[in-house]
C-alpha cells in the first residue's frame, strides 16, 4: 500500500468518526487547528487506523501526530514492519 492510498484510508476514517468531508484531508493539514479532531476523537482515529491498516501505534507514536501527512507517514513505515 503506498502513502495515496493511507491517505485515503485516513480520509474515510476521519469522514466516519469525525464528519470530515474526505476531500477536506490533504497531509497538509493539521488534526487539531484544521480538522478540529480533539484528543478523544484522535483516540478514535487512532483504534480505526490501527484496524484498518493492522498495524501498532503506541500512546507516544500517537501524541507526536501533528498532520495527517505524519500519521501517513507513521502507518507506511509501520506496515514496512510487518
């Protein structure tokens, strides 16, 4: 799976938990100051992305997550992993 497609894997989750329009998720953009994603539904963001791609992102992988291009990036180099 390349980082387009994790992406728009991210983009659907953040459409089901949050209600964000999946054209509105570029890597650009911010979870909090342009997506508006608070900590509890980061959290929720977080157990979808770990499901959908099975891959593992502990607490502090979580909490350095800034962008959507930096969870996309975390979740390619984790499936690189597996």
């Amino acid at each position: 799976m390349n980082e387009e497609q994790i992406r728009a894997g991210l983009a659907e989750i953040l459409e089901e938990v949050a209600g964000i329009d999946a054209a509105e998720v570029s890597e650009d953009r911010s979870f909090v100051e342009d997506l508006d994603v608070d900590s509890l539904l980061m959290v929720e963001v977080v157990v979808a992305a770990e499901e959908k791609f099975g891959v593992t992102i502990n607490d502090e992988m979580a909490a350095e997550l800034r962008t959507v291009g930096d969870a996309v990036r975390l979740i390619h180099g984790a499936m690189a992993l597996v």
